[in-house]
C-alpha cells in the first residue's frame, strides 16, 4: 500500500527544484540570497537532494553514550562519596581531575568497576610512576588517562617540566591502554571554528604518531567541547572519525573505534539569565549524541561563577538522563546516518580540515607552528570574527546582548572569578587563552549594578 501510494508522485531532480525556486525569487539573486557561507568556509545551501549523499562509511560506537560525573579531587573521600553519589543516581563514568597525588584505594573505595562503568583521570600533571600505579590497581580496561603534554604546553604556554623530561614520562606510559589524550576542547572555547578545530585535533594528535610512531594509535582518546551550532556540532564529531581514519591509515593501521570524551562549550555560557545555559547544554549534549560521542559529561548552568554545587551537578546529570531514558536518544548515535544535509556538511569540514592539516605539516608540524606562534594567531583571528558577530548582536546569546533582564543582579552572587584572569608567569609560548563571548558586556554590567 505504501509503496504504490509513493510510486504515485514522481521525483524531482535538483536542477527541477532550482528552476522552481529561481521563479519565485522574482528575479534575486539565488547565490546572494539564499545561501549560507559560514567562518568555517562551509557553503549551506536551501535544500538537499539525494544527490548530497555522500554514503560515509563512520565507524561510530557500537554502544551508546555513558553519563559522566566530573569530579575535582581535592579531599579524597569527598571525591569518593561524589562518585558513588553520582553512580547511584544514573552516571555510569566518573572523570576525576587531579591536581596531585592521592590514595587510590580510598578514592576508589566501594566503586564498582564492572564494564558497565567508565574512570577517567584528568591530570593537570605527569609522572609516569603514579599512573601505573594507578593502572595496576584498577587492571580495568574501561579506565582512561588524560596525559597530553602537548595540550598542557598550548593551555598554559610552558611544559609541565620540560621538552625532553615530558616525552620521557609520555615513554614511560606507552605501556597503558588509553593513557594518552588529546584535549581539542581548548581550541573550541578560544573561538576556533569548526574546521579549525579539526584540524589542530588531527595535527596535535599525528605529534604524538610522529615522535612515537604508529604503536601508540590503541593509547590515544580524543576530548572535544561542542557549541550551540546543533548540526555543524554533529557533524565536527563525525568528520574527525573520518580524518583519524584516514590518517592512521597513512601509517598502515587499520582504524580501530576512536573513543570521544565531549562537554558542552564554555565559550558562549552567560552570567547573566544563566537559566538559558540549561538550553545551550541541552542542545550540545544532543549533538554529541547524535555525533557519535563515547562518553558525555554535561556541565552545570552555574558551573562559570558558582562551586561544584549538588544542585548543579544533579541538574546537568539529569538532563542527560532525561535525552537517553526519556527522549529516545539512547542509542542514537546512528541516527544522523542518511542525513543529506550532515552528510554534505560532514564531507565539506572533513575536506577543509585536511587541508588545514596539510599546511600545517608542510610548515613543519603543529608542534613547530605553536611554538611561532602561527595557531594562536589563526585562532584569535576566528575568535574576533566571532567576538565582533557577537558585539554587533548578529550572533545572539539569548538574555545576554538580546531580551536583558535589567533587573537581574549578580554582583553577590559571585563564588568564582569569571572572567580571564591575567597571568604574571614567565612562559616559553604564547598560551591559548580560552575566553567566553560575553565577559566584557557582563564587566561592564557589573560595574553598573
């Protein structure tokens, strides 16, 4: 019945529907008008026809996302009654960010860590002994650690000791699944665009391939932050899949499944009418799925000016949640497949990164071109077209530069610093300064409240 009900109508070619919509322009210009040109050089075009269709072959994660709790160790059993706080409640991975070392028996203490549940260590350090240490004790597969000397070097402008020291420590932990990661979330709340983003994760990554060589491939994992762009998200996550997979190649590996850790942006998270950033981590957490993500840890709506707060932390685990057990988003990480427009978008970043990529190696690596300081450079010039967007009040953040609420006061509702704090530390290269759109429009409000 279905099928001879649609054998009814007859298809109609792209060239049809443009002839069509060329009629009703009356006469406008169709390229002028109707298209859409992007900061990541992406053309958007009205309407996709199966023509777009680009058939891409993604090796995307065979089970669906994990719900993760981050958690900040800075007294140990605290950290370990949040974590077993948060596995009660639906979280089934737990990042823990270290600053130092601590007693892995009692963070750990009553955990479960069946397959079910996933451990990430976020080191704001390296030292190779107390990882292993740490791997020895937990011989769990589902455990990650986030050494990326690289992405410390790029954050803060220094090495965490030196050149040399750092790579001998990343050596010494090379005999670690997962022990290695590239953290791209840093470009994404600089203000690098979509394709910018791709291609320094693609670029930091094949510097860590190049110094040492293809048998580290199954130790790396990938951290991207994803804005409020609902399908250019999506598809940032499904292009890097097909960029890592083309390079490994290059190296003679056969790609394995590439393991995503993402979080919402910080980049356009408000102080004021912070309700909305509910909206915003909402929309981003969407995208992750449907991007393919391995692992989601959403961040709380206060998360900018207020401390961990367990009323944050249940809302921002709560959505989540409510996207896998109650809106049909559990998994969906394939549901974007067939998609003419993502598959064309996908297809256009994966293209236009690979070139970045390309000029990148040709000017001596991304190591190289961060130390002259190239990539800051290409990235505050993406931030202040996007800076300027924002100012002009064409790129909107809701209740922010449109619809304020002038009587919403905040001044004494500051727990954290919000703003870029000035750094007076010698540093070996210009660091990345990550730096949200709003924070000169919000000091300029608090001095008027």
């Amino acid at each position: 019945m279905d099928k001879f009900l649609f054998d009814e109508f007859e298809g109609v070619s792209e060239k049809a529907w443009k002839q069509k919509i060329h009629v009703d322009l009356k006469g406008l210009d169709y390229n002028e008008t109707l298209l859409w040109y992007t900061n990541e050089g992406i053309t958007v075009k009205p309407f996709y026809t199966k023509e777009d269709q680009t058939h891409q072959k993604i090796k995307l994660p065979t089970t669906n996302f994990s719900i993760c709790e981050t958690i900040f160790i800075d007294d140990v059993n605290i950290a370990n009654k949040l974590a077993l706080d948060a596995l009660k409640r639906g979280a089934n991975a737990i990042e823990f960010i270290v600053n130092s070392e601590f007693d892995i028996k009692k963070l750990l203490n009553k955990l479960e860590l069946s397959s079910n549940v996933k451990i990430y260590f976020k080191f704001n350090f390296i030292d190779a002994l107390f990882t292993k240490k740490i791997s020895n004790f937990i011989k769990n597969q589902n455990v990650y650690y986030n050494n990326d000397i690289i992405g410390n070097l790029a954050k803060t402008g220094n090495w965490f000791s030196n050149l040399q020291s750092d790579h001998k420590q990343l050596e010494k932990l090379s005999s670690i699944n997962n022990s290695i990661a590239v953290n791209a979330s840093i470009y994404q709340n600089a203000g690098a665009n979509c394709t910018q983003q791709l291609a320094y994760a693609l670029a930091h990554a094949n510097e860590y391939l190049n110094h040492f060589g293809s048998g580290i491939t199954n130790k790396i994992h990938f951290n991207f932050s994803l804005g409020s762009n609902y399908f250019f998200e999506i598809s940032k996550l499904r292009a890097f899949r097909i960029l890592w997979s083309s390079l490994l190649k290059e190296y003679g590996v056969e790609s394995t499944e590439t393991h995503i850790f993402t979080q919402p942006s910080l980049r356009n998270k408000t102080l004021y009418d912070y309700n909305v950033n509910m909206l915003r981590t909402t929309s981003e957490s969407m995208s992750a799925v449907l991007g393919g993500a391995n692992t989601i840890s959403n961040i709380a709506y206060d998360e900018i000016f207020h401390k961990s707060n367990e009323f944050g932390e249940r809302i921002s685990r709560n959505q989540l949640l409510i996207l896998k057990e109650e809106s049909g988003f559990e998994d969906a990480q394939h549901f974007a497949d067939g998609s003419y427009y993502i598959e064309a978008i996908t297809e256009q970043l994966a293209e236009n990164a690979l070139e970045i990529f390309k000029l990148i190696e040709q000017g001596g690596g991304f190591l190289k071109q961060l130390k002259e300081g190239v990539i800051q450079r290409k990235i505050e010039e993406s931030a202040q077209k996007e800076q300027e967007l924002f100012d002009n009040g064409d790129l909107v953040l809701l209740g922010t530069n449109k619809i304020q609420n002038d009587k919403d006061q905040m001044k004494n509702d500051l727990e954290l610093f919000p703003f870029v704090k000035k750094r007076s530390e010698k540093t070996l290269i210009q660091p990345i300064i990550q730096k949200r759109l709003a924070e000169k429009l919000e000091q300029q409000r608090l001095e008027d409240e």
